[in-house]
C-alpha cells in the first residue's frame, strides 16, 4: 500500500479515536458520584510524563473544538479525501468495511490492505484507548489475537523493487590511462606489485632480462620500478566506485572538536560513504577464471558436509541452483517442484499409512545431488517430510513406541489435525512426485498438542523467498530464464565495527562478502574477502545498509553484461557471520547483556547457569520472531513498544541488515562464531579457571615450565606465556586448546589440582547428576506449543 494512502488511513483512524475520547470524557465529567464506581479502574501510566503525557489530560478539552475542522489542519493533503470522513461515523463492528465501501468511492486498487490494515490497526487501538484496567496477561492474550487475525502474506511484498538500486548513489570518476603495456610487463609488473620486490631487485633483474639481447619487450620496459607500478595501476580496469552523499552522522560518537562545531553551527554532520558496486565487482568474478573452481547448481548429498553447498541452507534455496530444478509431471513441463512446497508423493516407509498405499503428505526440505540407496551419482534426490494425520500419531505412539512427545495433560489429538514431522525424513526421486498441493498451508499459531524429537527446525529458505518474491516471480527469473541466462553467487556477509588504532573510540563498519560457490580453502583466505565498504565514523548501521542498495538488487538478481551474454546474476547472501554482539544486532535482539540475551533461546538472565534448561522447548523461531515484531510495530505510544521489547528480548528496530536480504531466516540465517565464542570465550576462560581455581600456586609454575617446553607442530608459533593469558589472540587460543588436552594427559594429575576445586567438579558432574538432568530434559512438559510444532 502507498505510504501516501496509508497515512490517509492513520489519519481517518486518528480522528475516530479523538472523537471517542472526547465522548468518553464527557461521559465521565457527566456521570453522577455512584456511576463513577462503576467505571473501570484507570490503566498505569508511563512514569515519564514529559514524553508520554497523560492521554485524558491530553485530551481534556477534545470536545470544546470543531474536530473535523482543527484536525484538518494538522496537515494539508486531505482536502477532498472522503476516507477519513467515512472512518469517523463507523460502527463498532463496522470498521473495515467501511473503509472498503470508501476506498471504492475513490477508485482506490489497495481495498484489501487498505481495510487489514485498518482491522489490526482497529483492534490495537481498541485495546489499548477502551479497555482499562486489564492485566498484563489480558495484554498478551489480544496482541496475539491480533497477530493472528492478520494475514501472514499480508507483511510481504511480491515482486522486485521499482526502485532504481543505483539512484541513492553516484559512480565516482576513476581516470584510467592506455600506457600500451604489453602482456609480459603487466604481468611482471603485478608480480612485482604483489611480492613487494625492492627498487634495487627490480634494476636487478632489468639488467638479467637485457643478456637476452634485443628484445622489443624488454626494451621497452621503464627503468624505475614506480613507473612501471604506475603504468599497471593506470592500466588495469577498475571496478566501479560509487558513492552515497551526506550521510547523517551521530554528534555523540564523534571527537569533541566535531560536537563544537556541529553545536556551533546548528547543522548535523555529515560524510560521503564511498563503497565498491557490487553488482560490477561479482559481475567481473562471474566472467573471469575464477569460476573454473565454483560450485554452481543444485547442493551436493554427501554424509561428511564440508561446504557450503553440502548445507541444507543452499539445497533448501531457490535462488542458490543457477535453475537447476526437479520439475512437476507431466514431463516435459515448466512447474518446478520449489522446497517448502507441500506434495503429494509415493514411498516404501516404516510409518505408512496402510489406508493410503500408494500416496502420502509431505514437504519438500531440498534439491540436492548426488548418491543415496538405489540412486545414482548426479541424480536428483527430493529431501521430503511427512505430514502426518492425528489418527497416525496416536497409531505411531501406541504400536512402535516412538519417541512422540506430548502434553500428559491433555494428549487427545485431533484425527484431522495434520502435523509436520522432521523426522524421519524421506529421500524420493522427482518422478514419485505426483503433484503440489497448493490449497494446503501453514497455521504457525495454532496450539498443537504434539511435538517430535528433532522440533523445532528453521523454516525451509525456499518457503521464505516465495513468500517474500512470489512464485511467479520466481518462476520467470530462474526456471523461464527470462531475464537471461541465470546464475546463482551464493555469498556469506560479514558486517562488524571495528576501531582505528587499536581503540573502539573511532569505529567504523566494515562489510565484506565472500563467495559461497568457491570450496572452503579459497573463500576463507584473506584475498578472497571481499571488501564492499567501511562505514564513516559516527554513522548508524542503518543507514549505511539503505545505501548499499545493489546488494539487495543481487539478492533477488539483476540483469548484467558477462563477456557479451546478458545474464540474471543472482548472490543470494544465504548467512551473516559476525560476533556475538554483531549476530544479536542482525538478528533483531537485544544485547547479551538482556534478561532475554540469547538469540536462539528465551533463556532470562537468572537461568543462564542452569545446565537442565530446555532449549528446544524454549527456542526462538523466525516465524514467532516475525509475529512478536509486527505487534510490536503495531503499538502506538513508544512505552508500550519499550515494554514489550524488554518483555520478549527484541530489539525497537528492525535489523539493518534485513534491508538487503528481506528472505533470509532471522535465526539460522545467523550462525554463531566459532572463533569468538568456543576460542576467545569458553577456551580463555577454561584457561582463567585452570590458573586461578583448578591448579596449585606450585603447579602453576610447573605448568609453564612444560607449556614452554612443549614441542609444537610444524609451522606453528609459539604462544606467549599462561601469565599473558588474558592477551592471547585467537590464534593463540586456539593451539593452546590443542596443547592442552595432550599436557593434561601426559602431565596433570590429582596432586596439582585444589581440593575444593575437585569437590566442587564431584558435585556438580556426579554420575547421579547427569541421570537426574537427563531425565528431566526427557519429560519436560512443552510450555509454548505454537513455537515447537509445525501443523497444517
């Protein structure tokens, strides 16, 4: 809906809640001493009157003014708009119909978000404006009846942007001078350039060259090193440069001289962001040699997964296969089985059901390639999961004794409620695949009653892009090819600040990407990170995001030149890697720092240490992440917003980083770092404990003796000494976790280790224990059941 429009909306509702609150006040002021003791209770207010007043006080003299026309005033563009009219005299159960029945006066095309918006807005109002004195349960219970009267489609926007992705940016001028280098100089000239050679090496080496004798070539190479790094630098083609003016900059992280000023002149500062356009730089990778060693197409089946396109990540995408599809009999055909898409399929299982022999419910997981039983290597293999019936839950539980967890106190499930199962999954050829079942769908806030072992997974990427682009847009990018050839550039982004000189004073935002086609040995080195901009100190993540729209343009795929062939270059970014802070902010959460700090579980803050705690029961879903968000979008007065950030661990903001990938999944889309947790987290503090609490003053001294003596591996370095603990860098962290297991093998024993210490281990990892813990992780009663089970 046009922002236009949708304004005009807030406006008519605006003036419907003036208008009640005005009657509701005269009531009151009407209302005779015994009447008053039958109002409702007046609601808590926000401790902060001077930026929440009080809404009666606000409003105590709402009926002394002409409403239509003071309200009028306060903007101009409703001059002959008779939507906000018509939302003024709605009847209570009336409001969306109204609103329909006005737009059509006005030839309006957006009736059907036009009147959603205006039900949820509705209810939320109503809420919050009529019903006093509820509880903070009641609260809860209506935003979750709101958020599940919308519809989820409802949120997503099909199609791609009609937005230029290059406007918000100029290309920055590169001049470029033809020198007539021939293929031997600008290679020795890049050889020179890359393997640092020295002045006096390079006039060296000219003198070697000319025992050749008369050699054009030679001749014709420049006696200084600088000129010939000059002539290359010029010659060599650029990637395009562009950049993103004035970009509003926060005054409270910059040096004090920049606050001076900016106070002094009552402007905001600002500062170009300059970054390398993407679309031009991926484009040139696409039509070089570095794609003999690319991985394009479908995702590889293997038991070991050791690459990015081993991950179900990559096979459970539609933008990762380059338009390799299965397709839909009958063959040949054009209807391409998508992952997430709802089948109907035959197969030889355990857990059939014996009333339908020859066909079952299921979901398509992935696509992928290569070897499982009865199949050949290159073949296509469907990853699918069951969708079972209540009647076959009951039959599973009772005949085969699975391990099917479900409420002991209410464990009657529905014959006709289906159920999605991750497990077992089923491996099915394309041509058992007998059609889509496109009038089935998801219900994720229904309260299901059953669970399975493996609850909950992250929803497949595939049903996320086509709830996001649209099926048909799908279809005729990367199955009808109708913006040309296509292929898929998988990349992985890292986006994290870092400070200039060693302190965070000065930060700025870098954002690298790097090519999730190359194998794992090339993506990872430092050559191929590809840096796309440094974000100017003092400016918001937000906004230097906004700018980097061609990222965006290549995560749903753009139309470019490659060698001559017009081309649909697609790089999806299937997963953001950053630290822990980093990985909160792209997630949309709080900071660790929260009561709920962690991103893939509501864990509070006074649980964190408990080792029994259920985070498969109490995990963070993207689909809930997404509900919670849009309710909370939804909320009018900025307390309430900041309580129920607080209350579910969100944070007010969406994520910046959603601007350039709006279809990836908000949790597993946000893998951890390894680095930063296991090395410079668990491992450091492994190291602390061991040196402060586990060892003896006397074995400490002992220890570094053998730390010292202690041989390494080839090439590695060696570490500095366990008293510098505390300025170990990754890497040292890392050997030292390897070090560590051999030396306490061969070298600790009982007589190093603190008695309380030993008391303390004996307590808490006593063979009773871990029984006592296994146990209650096994019959922990499901609390949220929405967030665990996936029903039809």
């Amino acid at each position: 809906m046009p922002r236009a429009l949708q304004h005009r909306a807030k406006k008519a509702i605006l003036r419907r809640q003036l208008r009640k609150r005005a009657a509701k006040k005269r009531r009151r002021e009407e209302a005779s001493p015994e009447d008053l003791l039958h109002l409702p209770i007046q609601r808590p207010r926000h401790a902060d009157t001077a930026e929440t007043p009080d809404d009666d006080i606000a409003f105590t003299h709402a009926h002394h003014f002409d409403m239509d026309h003071d309200f009028d005033d306060l903007d101009g563009d409703s001059d002959d708009w008779e939507l906000a009219a018509a939302a003024t005299d709605l009847n209570e159960g009336e409001p969306s119909q109204a609103l329909v029945d006005a737009a059509i006066e006005e030839d309006h095309s957006e009736l059907q978000a036009l009147a959603e918006y205006q039900y949820v807005a509705e209810r939320v109002e109503n809420h919050d404006d009529e019903v006093e004195g509820v509880t903070g349960d009641d609260e809860e219970e209506a935003a979750d009846e709101v958020i599940v009267a919308t519809p989820w489609q409802a949120y997503h926007g099909f199609g791609e942007d009609a937005i230029d992705p290059f406007d918000a940016s100029e290309s920055v001028k590169q001049p470029r001078t033809a020198h007539g280098l021939s293929d031997f100089a600008l290679g020795w000239g890049l050889y020179c350039m890359v393997h640092g050679v020295s002045r006096k090496q390079y006039a060296t080496q000219l003198q070697l060259f000319k025992l050749l004798g008369p050699i054009d070539k030679i001749n014709r190479l420049p006696e200084s090193l600088h000129t010939l790094k000059r002539h290359v630098r010029e010659s060599i083609p650029h990637i395009d440069l562009r950049v993103a003016e004035d970009l509003p900059l926060n005054p409270k992280k910059l040096s004090s001289s920049r606050q001076v000023t900016a106070m002094m002149t009552g402007e905001s500062p600002r500062q170009d962001l300059f970054f390398l356009n993407p679309v031009d730089f991926l484009g040139r990778i696409q039509g070089s040699q570095l794609t003999a060693n690319m991985h394009y197409g479908l995702a590889d089946l293997v038991d070991s997964p050791t690459e990015a396109w081993h991950s179900m990540q990559w096979a459970g995408s539609v933008r990762t296969t380059s338009g390799d599809f299965a397709f839909y009999p009958p063959l040949p055909s054009t209807n391409p089985i998508f992952p997430g898409d709802i089948v109907d399929f035959e197969f030889m299982a355990v857990y059939r059901d014996r009333r339908q022999r020859t066909r079952d419910l299921g979901m398509i997981d992935c696509t992928t390639n290569n070897v499982v039983d009865q199949a050949q290597e290159g073949d296509i293999v469907l990853v699918i999961s069951r969708v079972l019936r209540g009647s076959l839950i009951k039959k599973i539980v009772n005949d085969h004794k699975i391990v099917i967890k479900t409420n002991p106190t209410d464990d009657d499930v529905a014959d006709d409620e289906w159920v999605l199962s991750y497990n077992p999954t089923e491996f099915v050829p394309p041509f058992k695949v007998r059609r889509r079942r496109d009038d089935i769908g998801f219900d994720y806030a229904f309260g299901s009653k059953v669970s399975f072992p493996d609850d909950p997974l992250p929803p497949v990427p595939g049903a996320l892009e086509v709830t996001q682009f649209g099926r048909d847009s799908l279809i005729r990018k990367f199955v009808l090819g109708q913006q040309g050839q296509v292929r898929s550039l998988p990349c992985l982004n890292f986006n994290d600040g870092f400070g200039l000189y060693r302190t965070m004073t000065k930060s700025i935002m870098g954002c690298y990407l790097q090519i999730a086609a190359m194998p794992r040995s090339e993506h990872t080195r430092q050559i191929n990170v590809l840096p796309v901009t440094l974000g100017p100190h003092g400016a918001s993540f937000n906004d230097v995001m906004k700018a980097l729209a061609p990222l965006k343009a290549l995560d749903q795929g753009i139309t470019v030149d490659i060698n001559g062939i017009a081309t649909m270059l697609c790089a999806p970014i299937i997963a953001f890697t950053g630290d822990m802070p980093q990985q909160q902010d792209n997630s949309g959460c709080l900071g660790v720092a929260a009561n709920l700090g962690c991103r893939n579980c509501r864990v509070t803050a006074n649980k964190r240490g408990d080792l029994d705690f259920d985070i498969l029961n109490h995990t963070r879903a993207h689909v809930e992440m997404v509900r919670l968000r849009r309710a909370m979008e939804d909320m009018q007065q900025k307390y309430r917003k900041q309580a129920f950030s607080t209350k579910h661990g969100i944070s007010l903001e969406r994520p910046a980083v959603q601007q350039v990938a709006p279809a990836l999944d908000l949790i597993g889309g946000r893998p951890g770092d390894a680095a930063h947790s296991e090395f410079s987290g668990i491992t450091k503090m492994t190291h602390q404990i061991l040196l402060d609490a586990a060892l003896k003053p006397d074995s400490v001294v002992a220890y570094s003796k053998v730390l010292r003596r202690m041989p390494f591996p080839p090439g590695w370095t060696r570490i500095q000494s366990p008293y510098n603990v505390l300025k170990y860098s990754l890497r040292e962290h890392a050997q030292w976790s390897v070090l560590m297991t051999i030396i306490s093998l061969l070298w600790l024993t009982d007589g190093d280790l603190k008695r309380p210490f030993v008391r303390a281990i004996q307590g808490v990892f006593s063979q009773a224990h871990l029984t006592r813990a296994s146990a209650t992780s096994t019959d922990t009663v499901k609390s949220d059941p929405p967030s665990i089970a996936h029903p039809i």
